[in-house]
C-alpha cells in the first residue's frame, strides 16, 4: 500500500537551508495524525523516532534494559504498550474494515472486575449490575439508594456520582477510585462520558440477585494480532512521516513551526493533533477562559512469574491500593502474544500494566518513580499476582485524561483561536474529549479527505 504523497516533491524545496515550505502540514504521528496523512498525502511531523504515539506496542527482553521496536526475532521478549492497555472499540465499519486490512485484529469479550483488596472481593464491572456480590444489608441498602435518590441539578462530578449512585456505593468504589483516577479533581470538575457506568433501574434490580449481561461501552473489543505498532506501522507506510519533529514553538501569525532542532516549516493550513493546552501555549494565543485541567499518567510495564492468585480479568478497577495506583491491566489474560514465545504454552508468566494518576504535569522525580515502582512490585506481589520479576518498566503520559471547570468556555475558546489562524484540531487531545483509537482513526481519515491537496 505504498504510496507517494504529492506533498514529499513540492515540501523538498525551501526558501532556505532548515526551513520547508508546504501548504498543509499535520503535527503528530499517533493514529490521527496517521490516519490524516494517509488519507491526504500531507507531510507528518512526529516527535518520536517511530509512529503511533501512546497507542505503540515496544519490546522488553525478560532482565534486560532497552526496549525494541520490533520483536526480536527468537520471540523471546515482552510486548508493552506506551500507555498501558490501547484496546479498540467501538468504530465505523468503513474504518474497522480499514483497520483489519492494515493490521488483522482478534475480537475479545470484556473480562473486568472491581477489586476490593481488602476483603479480597472482586465484583465484575459495572459493578452497580452486581450488586448480589456483597453482603446483605449492604446490597439492600445500595439498591434503595440508587432507585430512589433525588435527581437534583448538580455542577461537578462528585455530585453526579453521589445522586446515581447513592452515598454507599459511592463511599465504598465511585469516591475513592475517582479520587485517585482524577487526582483529586473529581469534586471539582464537571460530569464527564456518564456512558462508562451506564444505570439500568432494570439490570440494578436484577443484578442484586441474579446474573446480568455486559453492559458498557466496550463489551467487546479488538487487538491487532501483531499488536499496536503493526496498525500504526500500516498507516505510516502510506504516509510521508518526518521523525525526530518535536514542535517547539508555533509562530501562529507567520504561520511557522520551529522544531527543537532548529528546523522550521512555513504552511498555509496546520493540522494539528497535539493536545489543545500545548497548542495554546506554543502559539502564546492569550485566552481570557483559565484553561480546563487534565490528568498526568504514570504507566507500570511489568512482566514476570505468574502468582497462584492472578485473576483471569483483563483489567481492574482498584479503588484503594498503598501504592497509589487506580488501575491494574493483564496483557497475557487478553492475548498470550503479549508474553515471551517459550512461556505461552505453559502459561507461567504474565504480563501487566499498572496506572496512577497524577495532577496535569507533575512529573515525579526519577527517585519518586523508583521508589513507586518498587512499592507496587510488592504490593502486586502481596496480592498473589506476581512472584518473580522479569521486566520493569516505567512509561509518563503527560496529557492522559482530560477534564473541563463546571460552566467553563475554554475549550471552545481555545478551538476558535486556533481555527482563526487555519490551524485545525483534531482527535481526542487536540480536541479535549474522550474517545478510543478507533474514532481517532474515523477523524483523521475524515480531515486529511477534506484537506488533500
């Protein structure tokens, strides 16, 4: 499916040495901007020496430092993903079908449960579906809760939470995991994507004593069968990608890209899917709206000897945890390709991914996450998921989750300023809104289509 794009002849004349001249250009090299070079022929900047951003599949030899970008070939190596488990859902069929060209995916069922580690409970999610699996007195009380609640105006999550859910289920789960997933935002920031805990007044009956069906917005999903990096590999084929591109400053009214190398790009029209904030503040566009917050992630890679009390689920949601972590994936529970070829059969080891959250930007030092990341091998160890460790290895995220001030206007603010000086924002950062790879996928196709020279 290779390609030449238009753009690589006219781009390789410069007005002078470090500088090109193009009249659209696309900033990033994740699945959007993929996506939006494929479907244009425009050139792509990316910052890192390889495609796919967060949503790229490395390799870890089991007690070696280094990652790989490809398998070794003896396929004796971990695969990780850079920002944890990138799971596909959802998706038009037109772009699923290009998705299944590029790079052959399986399809899962779900497996997730809520993990309370202190009575050793494990409720599958949603878990407001299943009551039954508490005691009784708790069941009936959570269950009144929720049918009967108030349903007031509320501004901020925490109030949202409290009024679906009731005061024991958000005391018990809803309370402590956001606490720990928004870093402390969620009294303060508005309601955001309610479809992640959906509420049936049906199935919340029914689930206080019976079984109940998936419910969720990714009940099933897809995997690339030679993971994240063959689909974002299948994209950079048909894309002209210039690596080693990290945007340092955005002259907007000169229209001019300057890269920390020294090189710099005049265009006409920008494509942009890096995060809106880093936009803002790149551009130095003065917005009178204070900017909305986000949250940092810091991704746990780990892989070692499976543990005798290691759940079959493919991820957990963990309301408390000593270490500070909200989340805890297994890879190998979703594909044992994520594990070394000579420990698949055998299926003694795992394969894991552990999130913790941390407010917009505050990077712990390299001690910090040392010191973390021993803490959360013995915790895991302690729960019976680990016994030997092979591969550690620590991934940050800086823009991971995004979020908006109740009644705020920046984001609006924010895409206007940039769209009056023919920079267009697109995908999930760019555009401060959550969604999965496969819609980031759908609207790059759909802006590099309408921008193709």
């Amino acid at each position: 499916m290779k390609r030449t794009p238009p753009a690589r002849r006219r781009a390789q004349t410069a007005a002078q040495r470090g500088t090109r001249r193009v009249p659209l250009a696309i900033l990033g090299g994740g699945m959007t901007g993929l996506a939006a070079g494929w479907a244009s022929g425009l050139p792509v900047f990316e910052a890192e020496a390889a495609p796919g951003g967060i949503c790229s599949s490395y390799y870890l030899r089991p007690g070696k430092p280094g990652r790989l970008n490809h398998p070794p070939r003896d396929g004796e190596a971990y695969r990780f993903e850079i920002g944890g488990g990138h799971w596909i859902f959802g998706g038009d069929t037109g772009v699923l079908r290009l998705m299944q060209r590029l790079a052959p995916a399986k399809k899962y069922e779900r497996i997730s449960s809520v993990f309370f580690h202190e009575q050793n409970l494990y409720v599958p999610y949603p878990l407001q579906n299943h009551l039954r699996c508490f005691g009784r007195e708790f069941r009936s009380k959570a269950l009144v809760e929720i049918l009967t609640s108030p349903k007031a105006s509320f501004k901020t999550m925490a109030e949202w939470l409290t009024q679906s859910f009731g005061p024991t289920l958000t005391t018990a789960f809803f309370g402590p995991f956001h606490e720990l997933y928004t870093a402390g935002l969620w009294k303060s920031i508005a309601p955001q994507d309610p479809y992640k805990s959906p509420i049936d007044a049906g199935l919340v009956i029914r689930g206080a004593s019976d079984s109940t069906p998936p419910m969720g917005y990714n009940t099933t999903f897809l995997y690339p069968l030679a993971g994240l990096n063959a689909l974002a590999q299948g994209l950079a084929r048909g894309c002209d990608v210039h690596y080693g591109k990290r945007a340092a400053r955005i002259d907007a009214n000169n229209q001019t890209v300057v890269f920390q190398d020294g090189s710099q790009v005049k265009f006409e029209s920008l494509i942009s899917t890096l995060p809106l904030n880093r936009m803002i503040e790149m551009t130095e566009l003065k917005l009178e709206e204070p900017p909305d917050p986000y949250t940092s992630v810091l991704v746990l890679n780990i892989g070692g000897v499976r543990g005798e009390r290691c759940p079959p689920d493919h991820w957990l949601y963990v309301p408390s945890s000593r270490a500070g972590f909200h989340r805890v994936g297994f890879y190998s529970n979703v594909d044992a390709s994520f594990l070394p070829r000579s420990a698949r059969e055998p299926a003694n080891r795992v394969s894991i991914y552990v999130e913790r959250a941390y407010p917009g930007g505050q990077k712990p030092s390299p001690e910090e996450i040392r010191d973390y990341s021993g803490a959360t091998w013995r915790e895991l160890q302690q729960w019976g998921y680990l016994k030997d460790l092979e591969a550690l290895d620590p991934t940050w995220i800086d823009v991971a989750y995004t979020w908006s001030w109740p009644g705020s206007k920046w984001r609006g603010a924010a895409l206007r300023a940039l769209e009056s000086r023919d920079i267009q924002m697109v995908g999930r950062y760019a555009r401060w809104t959550f969604q999965g790879i496969a819609d980031s996928i759908r609207d790059g196709l759909y802006v590099g289509a309408a921008n193709r020279p």
